[in-house]
C-alpha cells in the first residue's frame, strides 16, 4: 500500500543517515560538536611543556631548600649543646628517640609548666581535706596498678584531677568520681588500651552510673579547655636521670619519692621538672653518687639553691611515721620488682645539708 511504502522509504532514509554518521570521519563528528561543549576551563587547559618543567624545578628547588635548611637546624641543635653536655647523639640512628629534637622538647615542656602552675585549693573546698586528696592518690595508685597502667597515666590522672578541684567545688561523696574520671582521660591520652567505662565503674564498686562518668569526663574536659598535654614529673626524671646514666635502681629510688610527693599537698604547687630534680638529687645523695652536677644544671636548668626548699620538703614527708590508710606507694615499692627502695634508710641528715650546699 502506498502509507507501507512510504514507511519503508522512511526507514531506509533513517538507515542511511546512521550509516552515513558512522562512516564519517572522527573530524566530522568533533566539528559537529557545539563551540561552547569544547570549550575547555582555563585551569584544565594543557599547559606547554616548558611550562610544567619551570613549575616542576620550582617544586623540587623550594623542597631542597626545605630539607637543608631542616639539616642545617638539626646541625646546628647539635651544635648548641656542649660536647660534655650532649646525651642524645649516641641514640642518632634511633628515629623514635627523636635525638635532634629532645633537647628543644623538654624545653617546651618547661615553657608549659606555666600554664599549669597549681596553689593550694583546699581553702576552695569547704567538703574536702588534704587527707581526702592523699586517700584518693592512694587508691589511684591501686588503680593503676590493678589495671597495669602506665605510671604516665597515674602521674596525668592526678594532675588533671588538681586542676579541676581547683576551679570547681566539689562535694566529698563525687571525690572518688573525679579521681576515677581523670583515670579514664588519661588513659585514653596515653595507654594503648585503655580500659573502658566500665571497668572504671567496677573498680568503683559500682558507687556511679555510666552517665555519672560521662558527664564528668566532659566536665573536666571543658574545665581544662581540652588541654590535658600537662607536663608531668615523670617525663622530667627520666630525662634527668639519663644525663648521670643513674642505674635502674637508682632511678626507682627516685621515682618511689616522686610517687610518694603526690600526696602531699604542701608539693602541689612545685612544677614538675622541679620536683623531679629534687627527687633525683635525693636519690643520688642517698645512693652516695654524689650531687647535682653541672650536666644536670644544664639541662634542667636549676642550680642546687632552687632545689634546696623542695628537697627539704621531701625529707620531712618521708620522715614521718608511715599512716595506715596509706600504704598503696610503700607497698608497691617495697616488691623486688622495685628493688624494695621503699625499705631503704633515709640519708642523714648532714649529708643532704651537705650536698644541697654545695
């Protein structure tokens, strides 16, 4: 019929206008292409080859820039130090000891002990007591124990705890709580597995609720701004004990007055890397290794009058009567593990005098 025809004449025209956009050359579809669809961003544009070579030795003149200007800070670190001074260039091929840097880290370190200078808050606390403050060190020192914390945790628990009693009273019953909750941070901060809510509410004989700990994470949290990198005494005596080569045992006995200052609350307010020298120095006079000696003075940057007072302080706390309600430090530092320092006999007396005039 003539519409059947007409149809097939239409359908071989539609074949044949396929055939012929296949066959056509690649050049010919490209022009078909509208101008504005070819049109290519400024940034996309290929770039002359020239160009991308200047670019590409800019790149590499700015990185060998960087790397010796880095080498020639690193020398130069070196440089500063004295040679008698210098304890970490013997660990230069190790990275993790980060020997071109330690010195300038402890430095910083000292420089932030500003921010967290603590006084005596008690007088704020009308439900507390320093006793209370010492029995709740005691525990942590269980605490930490008990878990196989890191003493790095406890040192920062106890810090964080001071600074948020300081800014915020807190009743005697919610103590526990605190002390707990600054585990909790500090271990997230610097354990490798942490222990969780709820291990922290069985150690706590189940005394709060999971949002009880919550909250009071996020309070002590805002309370320090979120800025819970404090330094600690720890660091500082480890750094100091390495510039003697003080032994594991002397190094113990330091660390064992070191833990037993952080109940004392007439030591609160002394900085860290402070509190750590004098600890050192005790050990040293009390192992007769002799005093503070000017590679100490160097790098810890006090002399033996700025660690006179503190050293004093020590002594008297130590020389109390032992207090039965706390007996977590003395106990742990009386294992062999720990070279039972804690039974050693104290210095005499005139011979601390003696080396803290010199």
């Amino acid at each position: 019929t003539p519409d059947e025809k007409e149809k097939t004449d239409s359908e071989e025209g539609n074949e044949e206008a396929v055939q012929k956009d296949v066959a056509a050359p690649v050049e010919g579809l490209v022009a078909a292409v509208p101008p504005a669809a070819r049109e290519v961003p400024a940034h996309l544009q290929k770039q002359p080859v020239r160009e991308i070579q200047k670019e590409l030795l800019t790149c590499t003149d700015v990185v060998e820039r960087f790397v010796v200007s880095s080498s020639l800070l690193t020398f130069s670190s070196f440089l500063q130090i004295p040679e008698e001074f210098d304890i970490d260039s013997e660990n230069s091929e190790d990275c993790y000891m980060c020997p071109e840097y330690a010195k300038e880290i402890f430095d910083y370190l000292k420089q932030r002990e500003e921010k967290f200078v603590l006084c005596n808050y008690m007088p704020q606390q009308p439900s507390l007591n320093p006793e209370m403050r010492a029995i709740l060190i005691d525990w942590l020192v269980e605490v930490q124990e008990n878990f196989e914390l890191y003493h790095e945790t406890l040192y920062l628990a106890v810090k964080m705890a001071d600074h948020y009693l300081s800014k915020t009273p807190v009743h005697r019953e919610l103590l526990q709580l605190v002390g707990s909750t600054a585990m909790l941070i500090a271990s997230k901060f610097e354990e490798r597995s942490p222990p969780c809510v709820d291990d922290f509410l069985y150690i706590c004989d189940d005394a709060y609720k999971r949002e009880e700990i919550i909250s009071m994470e996020a309070s002590i949290l805002q309370a320090l701004s979120f800025d819970i990198n404090i330094p600690i005494p720890y660091r500082f005596l480890r750094r100091y004990a390495k510039c003697v080569n003080a032994g594991m045992d002397t190094l113990t006995l330091a660390r064992y007055y070191c833990e037993m200052s952080l109940m004392e609350m007439e030591l609160v307010s002394e900085r860290g890397s402070l509190l750590a020298s004098a600890c050192l120095l005790m050990a040293l006079v009390t192992k007769d290794l002799g005093g503070w000696r000017p590679i100490l003075q160097f790098h810890s940057g006090y002399q033996t009058s700025d660690l006179a007072p503190v050293v004093r302080k020590l002594y008297e706390m130590l020389l109390a009567p032992p207090d039965d309600k706390l007996r977590a430090v003395r106990s742990k530092y009386s294992h062999k593990v720990f070279f039972e320092v804690a039974s050693l006999p104290l210095v005499n007396v005139d011979i601390l005098d003696n080396a803290l005039s010199q």
